[in-house]
C-alpha cells in the first residue's frame, strides 16, 4: 500500500518536473528571439536617412568618421558608439546682436522703443555703443549667414553660435568707436554698416568657423532717452534744410535748361539766317559772274545784255505778241486772221526770224 503511494507520488513529481522543464524551455526560446530582435532593432536604428536639402555628419565618440552630403539612406553603428547631426545644408541662419535698452512685457513699445522711461541708462541691463565723440548710442543688428565647412563648424569650437556673437559684437563696438554719432545714425548709416560687415568678415576668416556670411544687417538704431527730442528736432531741422537745399536745386535746373533751350533755339535760328544770307550772296555771285563771262563773249555792254535777257524770256512764252518800234504811227490788229497760202508759208519759213 505504501508501495503503490510512493510510487504515484514519484510520478506526480516527474510529470510536474517535465512540465516545469517544458515550461522553462518555452520561456527561454521566447527570451532569445525577444533578445534577438532586441540586438536587430538596436543595430537597425544606426541607419540614417539624408534628404536632398540636407547633409549628416557621422561621428564616432565626437571625432567626424564619415560626411554624408548626397541624398539616400546610411548605416552606421547605433549610439552610443555613432551619433548622427544633420544640417540643413541650404538654411539661411541669423542670430542677432543687440546693444539695447532692457525691453519689458510691461511696456507695450518695447519693441519700438526703450523701456527705461526714466532716461537714466542702466549700465548693468542696458545694452550701449560709444561713438568716436564720446556719445551713446542703442543699436540692434542681425548677421544672416550658412555653413560652408560643417567639420570646422562643429568640431573647432564647442558653441559656434557664440563665438559669431561675440566676433560680431567686437566688430560693432570696435567700428562705432570711429564714428560720430550723426554718421552712424543719419549721414554714413550705410557706410557704417558695410564697415562692421568687413571688420566682422575678417574676425570670421581669423577665426576659421567655417561660415559664409551673407550680410550684416543694420537693423534699429537710437540715442538715449535723454536726448531723444532734441536730437529728433536737430534731424527734423536737417531734413528740412536738405529739402529746400534740393527744392533750390531743382529750380535751378529747370531755369537752366530753359535758359540752354532758348539760346540753342537763338543760336539755330540765327545760323539759319546766316546760311540764308551766304546762299543769297553765293547766287548774286554767280550771277553777276555769268553775267561778265556773257558781256566778255558778246561784247555788249551789260544794259544790252539783260535787254537780251529779258527778251529772250518774253518771247519764250507760247502766247501771240506784238512789237512796236520806234516812229510807228499805227498799230494793227486782226480780229481774224487772213490765211496763208501755202506758198506764204514757205516764204515765211524760209526767212530767219528777227525778233
């Protein structure tokens, strides 16, 4: 009896063991795959996709191990052995610069206007320039510029941003100690501009950061509070003068214009009078030239010459004429005319014709 027992109990215990190890069996084959998809979608995930406007560093413990600038899809080994930064190759970037009083969100003008109503400046907040005369001047300013060189920019400093914030604020302040403050506000503003955009080129390309800079923007400018009517009214005033200066001009150039148009149109005038005057004068010439070379081959005086002249021209009209010489007593004239016989006409044509 004890016997039979015994022996359901060791089969109990074996059945419950092989299910446990058919269990375990299960459990660590559905372990495996788990870690075996794990490690696949861990080594997956190194794979990069670069689009057209883009470009990707692939970088290995901080050092750039591969530069991937034409579109598709890459692999590398997944972090953190590889990390991937992908650059907007095409962007345009700006960062701005300002010396500026403190603006607040109280003042509904602060961003058109300083919030420091008091006319104090505040050399801890407020952002400020020295003029080359010893004035102060607010100014905001924006650099637009792209990447050129993506392992200089990541790699030489650890914030690029920075050091072009700091390279174009000692532009700025280094150019406006050269300046008086009327030039940089009013009369050499773009001028002013260009010559911080150079100095700030120059500080980029010492500085190798491996940017393009597109344009130095001249964005706002202002005098203190202080100062702020009194130089508004000296502007005002310059403008005004600087309007009557070019009203003046240009009614002086009007006048001469239409001082220049009526001498030239004198001036034509009296050429044409003078070239009417030599025509007539070169006509009488030849005139009286032919004249004496006509006396000189007939030997007529000159009364004889135009009486010839003159009766040639008479006669050469197509009408009927009449001649009367001197100690005529009579004149005759045919109401109808007899007609000729054919011997007259003959006659007549065979006698020369004395005019």
């Amino acid at each position: 009896m004890l016997d039979d027992i015994e022996t359901h109990i060791e089969n109990d215990n074996e059945q419950a063991t092989m299910a446990l190890l058919r269990t375990l069996k299960t459990a660590f084959t559905g372990l495996r795959i788990f870690l075996i998809l794990l490690i696949a979608v861990y080594l997956f995930s190194g794979i990069y996709k670069v689009d057209e406007k883009e470009h990707a560093l692939q970088m290995r413990f901080g050092k750039i191990i591969k530069v991937s600038t034409e579109p598709g899809i890459y692999f590398g080994l997944p972090k953190p052995f590889n990390s991937v930064v992908k650059i907007n190759a095409k962007k345009m970037r700006r960062l701005e610069v300002k010396f500026w009083y403190k603006e607040t969100a109280q003042n509904p003008l602060s961003r058109d206007a300083p919030a420091n109503t008091s006319g104090d400046l505040h050399i801890l907040d407020d952002g400020y320039n020295l003029t080359g005369d010893y004035n102060i001047l607010h100014t905001k300013w924006s650099v637009i510029y792209s990447i050129k060189d993506y392992k200089t920019y990541y790699l030489n400093y650890k914030d690029p941003e920075a050091i072009i914030n700091k390279a174009l604020s000692q532009a700025i302040v280094h150019t406006a100690a050269s300046y008086t403050v009327d030039n940089a506000l009013i009369k050499e503003k773009e001028k002013f501009r260009l010559a911080v955009e150079k100095l700030f080129q120059s500080y980029v390309n010492k500085l190798s950061i491996g940017i393009k800079v597109n344009r130095v923007n001249y964005e706002k400018y202002s005098v203190p509070i202080k100062s702020k009517i009194a130089f508004e009214n000296v502007v005002a005033a310059e403008l005004t003068q600087n309007k009557k200066i070019q009203n003046a001009e240009t009614y002086r150039n009007e006048a001469l214009r239409k001082v220049e148009g009526d001498v030239a149109q004198i001036i034509s005038e009296a050429n044409a009078y003078k070239q009417e005057i030599v025509d007539t004068i070169k006509a009488d010439a030849n005139y009286f030239e032919a004249m004496q070379k006509s006396v000189a081959k007939s030997g007529n005086s000159v009364l004889m010459v135009k009486y010839l002249e003159t009766i040639s021209r008479v006669l050469s009209v197509p009408h009927d004429r009449m001649m009367l010489y001197p100690g005529s007593s009579e004149i005759r004239i045919f109401l109808r005319k007899p007609k000729k016989s054919k011997e007259d006409e003959d006659e007549n044509e065979d006698q020369p014709h004395n005019h």
